[in-house]
C-alpha cells in the first residue's frame, strides 16, 4: 500500500513539480509513487496500484469521464482523489462562464481541485464547489524561484557555453506561445470536436499574424543593433514550424531553443517580451520586467485573463524603445496576484499540509453511487473486451499479409518496435523520475534546516 499516489501528463510541466511535492511528503513520513499517465496503460496501472493507493493525486478533473479515465479505469473506486489542476488561468471568456470546459461539472466537483490563488477558488464556488475543497496552497511552480533553489537552475555562463551564447552581449528574450501556427490537418480535425470552429480559426489566423510581424520586429531589430543576441523559446508545438526556420536560419544572432524551462531562460537574460503565454507571472515573481507584444490586435474576452491590466506594444517604435530600456510598457502585475498565492511559507509545504489532511480524514472523501459505479464496471468490461479485439484485428492483418512468418511463430516486427520504444520510454519517465525527486530531496531539507 502506497500512500499517496501522484499522476502526472506532461513531464515538461509536471515532473519537477510533483517531485517536489513528493519530496516533502516523503520527509512527513508517506510512501509516495509517481506514475505518468498514459492511456494505454489501464490494465498494468490496476494490477500495480488498485486498492493499493490510499490516496491519488492527478493533473486535472473535468467530469465523470475524466473520473473514469484518471480514477477508476487506472486503479478502481478509490475515495481520496485529489486535483492538482495544471491549468488555472484561462481566457477572459471562460471566466465569465461557469460552464467552460475547464471547470468542473457533475460529481467532479466534490473531487479536492488545488487553488494556486483566491481567484481560482471563487471560480470554482461560482461552479458550485464547497469552498473547503478548493483550498488557496499557492503555485508549487513559483517555488523554483524562492532564494532556498539558488543552485537549482544553471548559471549564465553554464548556460551561455552550451549554446555558444556571447556572454558580453545584452540578452533579449521571447517566450512564445504559438501553439497554432504549425498544426497539420489532423491536429486541426482533432481540436474542431471539442471547439468553436469559428473562434477556432479566428484566433488561429491571430496566431499566424501575429507571429509572422513579432519575427519581422525581431530581424529589423538585429540587424539595426548589430551586438545584440535575440533567444527565441519556441513553444513546444511550434516544432517544425518552417517560417521560425527561414527566420532564424537567415539572422545568425537568433537563436530558436526550445531546451530547458522558461524559468531557467527568464533567469538568464536581460530584456524578456511575452504574447499571450502565462509565463509572464514566472518573470514577476523572479523579479523582473515583462513586456508584452500584440502587433495584431485581439478581442479582450479572448485574453488570457491576467494580462487584461496590461499595456500593450503594437508598434515597432514601441518595441525598439522597450527593448532599450523604457518603462512604460512594462506589463502590469496587478491582476496576477489574486491568481498566484505567494507567500513565505512555500506552496509545496502548504498543498502538503492540505493532502496530510485528506489522508488522514474522511471529510473531502469522494461518495460513489451505485449508479456510477455499476456504470464504471459496465464501460470497463467493453474497454477491455474492446482492446482484446483491436489486439485480434491487429494480429489478423498480420497474419494477411506475414502468413509465412505466422506460420513460424514468428511475430510482427512492427509491433516489436513499437513495444520496445514504449518499454524504453517507460524507463526514461523512471530515470527522470528518480533523478529529479533526488535533488528535490535535498532542496527540501536545505527549506526545513532554514
């Protein structure tokens, strides 16, 4: 038995965290796993964890589906649940809408939902949760930049070495969040059944606009101020992106590096400027200025919603003149603080106190119904018999085409790959895992000796 249980998604913006927090749970005396969902992975998850997890931790809870998906198909009914929900800051619009997709509906909202402010947690009451079960803990995120993780990121000249950086030069940097502009047909296909298709392809055509004009400012600005470095970090799904290649291949002091955090880049360099991404409250809280770029103009309620104090840049004279050192763009912080929680005590030791309290009470319990239940039990059984015959139809095509191999038991070489490749990645997650719960270990007990 395993007290606490922490499923992650996205290790780029989840592991580091929940290792954290793992960390400090470990230090209370709890056994902690650490499990990156993958939904493929629900009968080796039950054979591991079900009814051996007293507590499960996870990244989001949108509804009964997703109770299903994280919850019960992975490890069975368990009764203590709780919802570290990565994405707390959304558009204007969705705040203004209790029945968004990100908030929670049905029985999910009795599920714990972790709020990294008070803004968060009045949302969530306006959706109908009891205000105990979304308790304020602050943003474990902002954390890392506390003066106890001094020594956690690289130094400038760690950093500057490895990607031939110019350490004399002045650094500017853009933290872009383009995650449109290089979709493929079926990533669009994909998204238009959960969107607005209209919106969709409105703010998709802002996306592509705007990045476009923001490169264009970027090379004016270069080749006007030749000893001046521009680092470009891309957004994870901005790989391949061949207007980013031309521009960068074209202009040999821009240099595209998606490697390592944000936060690890805000530390590093000397002018930073946003779009629309909400690592402009990462660049507040490590103390420094933000400005923000909107050479297109957006409709306000499509905003992310702790940018809608902010004074915008629209023209290049603007950015030039921010990028020397002007103030007056500078990005208001005042609607970030009702959505991040900083304290002196950090957010890891205070969503640690919160979870001691879940484990060792029944009050934020989760009640199944017999309905939900039976109806889990039913959806269960046609997934796994689901399975078993997309294993048959598999196995069939193979033996179609590969009848001679079949008849010497041979197997699909394909589908060996593809088993390796899984088996391999399971145990770069494990490694990950391992090495960074390691070091959070030694940042919490340096945290506790102070």
């Amino acid at each position: 038995m395993v007290d606490f249980l922490i499923v992650y998604e996205l290790e780029q913006r989840e592991l580091e965290n929940v290792t954290l927090l793992g960390a400090e749970l470990e230090r209370r005396g709890y056994s902690v796993a650490f499990e990156k969902f993958m939904y493929l992975s629900y009968s080796k998850m039950r054979k591991k964890y079900k009814n051996k997890a007293k507590v499960i931790v996870i990244h989001s809870m949108y509804n009964e589906t997703v109770i299903y998906n994280l919850v019960y198909a992975a490890v069975g009914s368990a009764s203590k649940i709780v919802n570290l929900q990565w994405e707390q800051v959304g558009t204007i619009r969705d705040e203004n809408s209790t029945t968004a997709f990100r908030y929670p509906k049905e029985s999910a909202k009795s599920v714990p939902h972790i709020c990294w402010g008070p803004k968060m947690q009045e949302i969530l009451v306006r959706c109908g949760m009891e205000k105990e079960r979304a308790p304020v803990t602050g943003p474990i995120h902002m954390d890392f930049l506390r003066k106890e993780f001094e020594g956690y990121y690289k130094s400038k000249d760690e950093l500057f070495d490895e990607f031939d950086l110019p350490k004399d030069k002045k650094i500017l940097l853009f933290l872009s969040s383009f995650s449109y502009t290089s979709l493929t047909e079926e990533q669009v296909a994909v998204l238009l059944r959960s969107l607005n298709k209209e919106r969709f392809e409105a703010f998709r055509k802002i996306s592509v606009d705007s990045q476009k004009a923001i490169l264009e400012w970027i090379e004016k600005y270069l080749n006007e101020n030749p000893d001046d470095i521009f680092v470009y970090r891309p957004h994870p799904a901005e790989a391949g992106n061949k207007l980013l290649g031309e521009y960068e291949k074209r202009n040999p002091r821009l240099y595209v590096i998606g490697k390592y955090s944000v936060k690890q880049w805000i530390k590093t360099s000397d002018v930073i400027f946003n779009w629309f991404s909400t690592s402009m409250a990462e660049v507040y809280f490590d103390g420094k200025d933000c400005y923000v770029l909107r050479p297109v103009e957006m409709e306000q309620e499509r905003d992310v919603a702790i940018m809608r104090d902010c004074k915008f840049i629209t023209r290049y004279e603007d950015f030039l003149a921010a990028a020397n050192g002007s103030t007056e763009y500078i990005a208001s912080a005042e609607a970030l603080k009702s959505y991040y929680d900083v304290t002196d005590v950090p957010s890891y030791y205070r969503c640690a106190d919160f979870l001691e309290d879940v484990c060792n009470t029944d009050k934020y319990d989760y009640n199944w119904s017999s309905k939900l239940k039976r109806s889990f039990w039913l959806r269960y059984k046609k997934d796994c018999v689901k399975r078993i015959g997309i294993g048959a139809v598999h196995f069939l095509r193979f033996a179609v085409h590969n009848l001679k191999k079949v008849l010497k038991l041979s197997y699909n070489e394909h589908y060996a790959n593809f088993y390796a490749e899984m088996k391999a990645k399971e145990a770069s997650n494990k490694k990950a895992q391992k090495e960074k719960l390691e070091l959070m270990r030694i940042f919490v007990k340096k945290y506790n000796k102070e």
